[in-house]
C-alpha cells in the first residue's frame, strides 16, 4: 500500500498534469489577483523596511523584482519579502473553515522564481492554485484541533503549499515532491501568540521561503524521510486527530480553493459578520457619542482569536473584535486607516471599545452575528448578519473585488495599477511566463517601472 504522503504528491503531479477545471482557473485568477493587491499595498510598510534593511545588510543581491518597490533581490529574500508583505495588513484571502490565508506563500514563490523558471503562464497559474489548494486539503486533515493548540496554520500548511506551487514550476516527479515534502516538514512554522506584530505575515513569507528551499533540495537530489504526512510524521504533533482520508481522497473538480473567500474588511474574519453589523447600525445613529453599550452575539471562535479589549497599535487592532465594532460604529466603515495606529489609540475608540461585550453563542454560525446597540435617550438598534460580506454565500462581486485592490495600489502604483494587474493575470494562461504580471505590479501610472 503506498503511503499517505506518496498518494497526496502523486495525485498533486498528475493535477498538474491538467488543464485547470474551468471553475478552479476562475477561482485562481480571482485569488491571485486578490493576494497581488494586498502585497502590493503593504510594500512599504515597516516590516517591509526592516527586511529590504537585513537583506541589504546580508548583501542578498539578485534579479528578483520586488513588488511595490524599486528593488530586487535573490529569491529567497525575494519570497519572504513577498509572503510577508501579502499577509502583512490580514487582508488576504482566507478559506473560511481552515482560516488558511493560502495566497500569500504560495504568491511568494511566484514571484521568487519567475526570474529563473522559465515555463509558461498556465503552469504558473496551476502552480499557485496546486500550492493553494495543498495547503487546504492539509489544513482540512488536522482542523479544527491545530488551531486550538496554538498553531498559526497559514505558517505551518504554507510551507507545504510552497513547497508543491515550487515543485509544479520545477517539474519535480511525485517521488521528487514527496522528498521536498520531507525538508518542509522539518520547517514549518507558526503560532497564535504572534497575532498582531510583524511576526504573523512572517510566517507566510518565511513559509514561501523554506518551501522553495525544499523544492531546490529536492530537485537537486535531497532525500527525505518516507511518509511526512503519515501516520508517524509532522501531523501527529500538530493534532490530536488526523483524517488521513482528506490527504487520500481523489477531488475531481471538487476543489478547496473555490471555497477560498476575500475580505472587505483588513482584521481577523472572524469579525466580519460583527463589522458588517456595525456598519449597518452606525446609519440608524446620528451621534455615536450617546452609545452606552454594545452588545454582539458571535461564533465562540471570534473571542477566541479576537478577543483583545485595548489594542495598542494597528497591527493589534487587527485581532480585536471590540475595535472592529466600534470604528464601525464611530466612523461607518472599516478600512484600513480604521485600523491604523492612529485610529487604535483615538479616544473616542477607547471609550467605545470598553462598553464593547461579545457574547460567544453555539447559535451563531461564523459568518453571522447580531448586534444590540443601547442609546442614551433612544431606542436600541439591532442588527441581525446572516451571512458576512465576502462570505462563501455573500462573496464580494468582481467589480468590488476590483475596487479592494483599486484602494491598495493605487496609494503605491498610481491610478489605474489595479486594472493593469487584473489585465495581466486575466492573460495568464496566454502568457508566456509571469513577468508580466509582476512588471505590472511594479509600474506606476506613466507606465514606467518603480
């Protein structure tokens, strides 16, 4: 009987094999496009210094643009500069039963490699969506119990996700993948204490690096151990329980990645549902200053991984429920000047924050939440959300889709620079590799690059 490992990487190979399922390209394309956004629009943030800064420190010098940035680096720099800066704001793509953001590691190894593997547009688009949706399916075989332990799953998943989205583009055997599997075993990485620093993104672009490493080893002639992903391997320690026959299970058509979701709002999905509850109360409340208290019904996992009461900054706002609701409620919407460092230390958000209960509830489902706001001198409001905004039964169209990444380039590539990325990644499978992609991740409104 082959081994679990050995079933997943084979079936992976001959996925790759294929021409994408309609469904699945649209699925990808639509992922790609979202996760291209969110990297280009956090580039210049902070974390993205401090690691332009190392790697020049290190004289890690390459060819590899960087999106956002007049830049290039080699392509391991290049990856965790890319993974990092994807996940960096939590606006990524998020596949809801997992929490698997699997875009951001799986676009770091996109656009690491393209400078050096030259194969054509289809096969890079099938190796972000074999990379996705590895991760997925890994994910599905040890949640929810992973989380629970602890475990930051877009770190640990990612770097299997890299891993195979690296071999797809090297043209690695199923043999070949399975040793790569072996390295990137011994290399994942991530846990929850690190919500709200620079550490979370970390995990995703440290998880694009290794996973290109793995692949490299492997496509060199590195052997790994036998079945990383069985019965003795890296998923025991990671859950209690494993259903191995989501590894071994054939998918057909029936792929994870359409399940993968886009938020509206950049914080911890889990808050969605109470966000959009927020923002519909706030227009039934002319002076948000007479709100006494608030009361959310929710998901016992949003005080769970957003239960912080007083963030400190904006990265720490992005894992409070409380903050969430009460800038929505303040200020009627949540983007990302809501939650920056500036709105996170605001008076008017502390003092609403603190009047903030959440009131976990088996009854609701993730997506929803219902909201009581109580008024000095005024009826209450109340709000019931059945299905969050950017939910798998509520999903953002494509032209709001295109508005989100409109609103996060455009502050970095000028006007216009979300068109141009939708355009080439809607010509990808034409393509002739993924430069052109990344060339119109990096070029301003007068169509030069950064």
């Amino acid at each position: 009987m082959r081994s679990t490992t050995e079933e997943f990487c084979d079936r992976l190979v001959n996925a790759a094999a294929k021409p994408l399922p309609p469904a699945v390209a649209d699925a990808a394309r639509r992922s790609l496009f979202n996760v291209l956004g969110t990297a280009v629009g956090a580039a210049l943030s902070p974390a993205g210094d401090a690691i332009l800064a190392a790697a020049s420190e290190l004289s890690a010098r390459g060819s590899v643009p960087v999106l956002g940035r007049a830049a290039v680096l080699d392509e391991h720099w290049a990856a965790l500069f890319t993974g990092t800066a994807a996940h960096y704001d939590d606006f990524d793509d998020t596949h809801l039963a997992t929490v698997i953001h699997p875009g951001a590691a799986t676009l770091g190894v996109l656009v690491a490699l393209h400078d050096s593997v030259d194969v054509s547009g289809e096969r890079y688009l099938a190796a972000f969506a074999l990379g996705c949706e590895a991760q997925l399916r890994i994910g599905n075989s040890i949640s929810p119990n992973h989380y629970d332990r602890g475990w930051h799953i877009t770190g640990t998943c990612g770097v299997f996700g890299a891993a195979v989205a690296a071999g797809v583009l090297l043209g690695l055997t199923g043999s070949e993948l399975r040793n790569a599997f072996g390295a990137a075993a011994t290399m994942t990485l991530g846990h929850r204490e690190a919500f709200g620093s620079m550490t979370k993104p970390f995990h995703a672009g440290k998880a694009a690096a290794n996973g290109i490493l793995a692949a490299r080893l492997a496509a060199a002639g590195y052997v790994g151990s036998d079945d990383p992903l069985g019965d003795d391997g890296v998923l025991t320690v990671f859950a209690d329980a494993i259903d191995h026959d989501e590894l071994r299970r054939p998918w057909g058509n029936d792929w994870e990645l359409n399940l993968n979701a886009f938020k509206p709002y950049p914080c911890g999905i889990v808050a969605h549902p109470l966000i959009d509850a927020a923002v519909e109360a706030s227009a039934q409340i002319a002076d948000p200053a007479t709100i006494e208290a608030v009361e959310v019904s929710c998901h016992p996992l949003v005080p769970e991984l957003m239960g912080r009461l007083q963030p400190s900054d904006g990265l720490q706002s992005r894992f409070s429920a409380r903050h969430g609701v009460a800038v929505a409620l303040i200020d009627g919407t949540a983007g990302l000047r809501e939650f920056s460092d500036e709105r996170a230390t605001s008076a008017d958000v502390i003092a609403l924050r603190a009047v903030t209960e959440l009131a976990p509830t088996e009854d609701c489902a993730r997506d929803e939440a219902r909201i009581t706001v109580r008024r000095r001198d005024a009826d209450p409001v109340v709000v019931h959300v059945e299905h969050a905004r950017g939910s798998i039964a509520r999903p953002l169209t494509d032209d709001e889709l295109l508005a989100k990444v409109d609103a996060l380039t455009e502050p970095v590539l000028g006007v216009g620079s979300a068109d141009r990325i939708l355009k080439a990644v809607n010509n990808l499978e034409s393509a002739t590799g993924f430069s052109d992609v990344v060339d119109a991740a990096r070029t301003n409104q007068k169509g030069s690059a950064l």
